[in-house]
C-alpha cells in the first residue's frame, strides 16, 4: 500500500468527468484502501476523490466523524458512483481542496442532500445529509463531473442571504 | 532580487481602468499578486500587490495615471509570501444608518479578540431612512463564544449575526 500522489490544477486531469465502476475486484478495494491512505496524509481532508490521484472513476471517499468541532454525519462514506438525487436550500460555506493548495473560497452548496451510492460489494446505500457532511459530499461528486469549488466561487457581498444563527 | 510593493490607484470612475493599468505593469514584466479594485461612490479604487525586479513604478505608472487622472501611492511590501490569513468567524451587521455604526461595533469586537481581515459596508435603504450594512470576515482571537457575548453590548437596533467558518478541505 501507498500514498498515491496528489495531483493539482492547472492538470487538465481534474476537468475530466470520471466513468463509472462496473468492476468490483481485488484490485478496486486495493485502490480504495491506497485512496483512502492518501486522504489521511493529507492536512485536514475530510474528502477525497479518485480523480485527485488521476484516476478517472466515480469513487470518493467523505468522513466527517473526526472534526475538532463535531458536526452530524454518517460516519466514514465510501462512496462508488455516488450519485444526488435530491437537492435543499442552499447555504454558503468557506472550501479549499488538496489539488488547490493556499486557497480558500466561499462556495454555495445545497444544504440537504438525499445521496445514493454503492460499496465495494456493488451494495446500493441511500440516506439524506444536511451541512458539512452534505458539503463535503458535494465537493467530492464535483471532482468526480471534473468541476473544481473554484467553478463555484461566490463573492463575499452574497452575505446578507446566510441563514441566521445569532441574533442579538 | 525582485521585490513587492502594494500600488494604490484612484480616480474617478470610467470604463477599462483595470485593462489599462495592468497591461502597462504586464508589459514591463510586474507580476500581480493579491489585488482588490471595485467601484467606491463614483470613484475606482485598485489595491495591488506587484513583485518587480526593483523597477521605479511611479515612472513606469506615470503616463496611464495622466490619461487617467489617477492618484497613485506607492509602498514597499516586506511580506514576500502569500499574505493570505484563514478567516474563522463572519459577521454581518446593519440596521438604521447613523453616525459611529462602524466605530462601535469594531470597538466592542476588537476587545473581544476579532482580527478584522476583510471588512467592507454599504449604505441602502431609501433617501429618508437609509440603512448601513457591513460584513466582516476575520478571526476570531479569543473565540467566536467571545464575540457573540461582547455583541450584547452593542446598542438595540444594530442587527449583527455572528456564523463561525469552518474550512472544509477535500
Ligand atoms: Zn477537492
């Protein structure tokens, strides 16, 4: 097993869109686990997809579980042609990606999500997720159509349209 | 050795400012870094970062600034990496237009730890009742916690909403 290498943008690799899997072998769940070794190199990653490593298959692994401030979710996702199959309210939040280093932006994702997707035993999984969870998720399927967040930047004057949390 | 420098540019505003001062640093080789132009009032503002090899900018500058009627300042940057601060608090703010708005609540936040990295306002509503808005990103030194307890102090009327940014990487 090993860390796989990280490619980054300007590579014409991450605005590809990715095939699905129709193989489920050794040598798929060897991929996932080598995927998934490189995320946890990665600072702070609570996502990564395959074609961050230059493999063009829907693959992306999501785990939110482990953040210093905890967030619902659905533990550690593996997700093999994931697909969204419904979309709710939008909600601007700050992404950077491991194939865009010393970069952060504001992006408006969907703040409910209903995903479906396989394991590696072709097993189909469905279940809605809402905030950081349905973000990262996002993000990953993105990467997995060749769209970066940077496809997706927001100006900062969007503010005033964030849903409230404090008000005095 | 090239060297940064952060170039101020203002005048009135017109069409094709940017293109105009860019192609001329471009065409002597000055490299941007972060910039920040927008439109201030009927007034364009151009806040640049440019890495040049130790050229005398205000020569090069001289003849767009005249067909412009540009002021131009010119400071050296000792910050030669990327000067890009992670925010991890958003603040919006506005209510009824009145003098001191801004003052106030920057005051109150800033003894409660925010370090204010973008901060920008505007002015809306009608002639008769104009009303302020602000939206800061900074961060927040002593914790968000800190700032939404200082906010209680800050006059009845001013509508603030504190969200805590939390970077997602993926
Ligand atoms: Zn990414």
């Amino acid at each position: 097993m090993a860390v796989l290498e990280i490619i980054h943008y300007p590579d014409q690799r991450l605005k590809q869109e990715s095939e699905p899997v129709t193989v489920f072998d050794q040598a798929l769940k060897d991929f996932l686990s080598e995927l998934e070794e490189t995320r946890l190199s990665g600072p702070g990653a609570v996502g990564i997809a395959a074609p961050q490593v230059g493999v063009a298959k829907r693959i992306a692994i999501v785990d939110v579980s482990k953040l210093k401030k905890p967030v619902d979710n659905h533990g550690y996702l593996l997700m093999i042609n994931p697909e969204i199959t419904h979309w709710e309210g939008m909600e601007k939040g700050r992404e950077g990606c491991l194939s865009v280093p010393d970069f952060t932006g504001n992006v408006i994702r969907a703040e409910k999500i209903k995903i479906r997707f396989q394991n590696s035993e072709q097993q189909w999984t469905e279940f809605e997720t809402t905030g950081y969870e349905a973000r990262a998720i996002q993000h990953e399927i993105d990467h997995l159509d060749g769209m970066l967040f940077l496809d997706r930047l927001v100006s900062r004057r969007t503010d005033l349209f964030e849903r409230k949390v404090y008000k005095k | 050795m090239k060297k940064w420098s952060l170039l101020t540019l203002v005048g009135a505003d017109q069409q094709a400012i940017v293109a105009a001062v860019t192609r001329v640093l471009a065409e002597a080789d000055c490299e941007l870094g972060e910039t920040s132009m927008m439109r201030m009032g009927g007034s364009f503002a151009m806040m640049l970062r440019v890495r040049h090899e130790n050229q005398d900018l205000a020569t090069l500058l001289k003849e767009v600034c005249g067909q412009l009627s540009l002021h131009l300042h010119i400071d050296d940057d000792v910050d030669t990496a990327s000067s890009a601060m992670e925010p991890d608090v958003n603040i919006t703010v506005y209510g009824a237009d009145r003098s001191g708005i801004v003052a106030e609540v920057t005051g109150i936040l800033a003894t409660a730890g925010l370090n204010i990295i973008d901060l920008e306002t505007a002015m809306a509503g009608t002639a008769d009742k104009p009303i302020y808005i602000m939206t800061i990103e900074g961060q927040a030194l002593q914790g968000v916690d800190a700032l939404t307890e200082a906010a209680k102090m800050i006059s009845d009327g001013v509508e603030l909403n504190i969200i805590p940014i939390q970077t997602l990487r993926a």
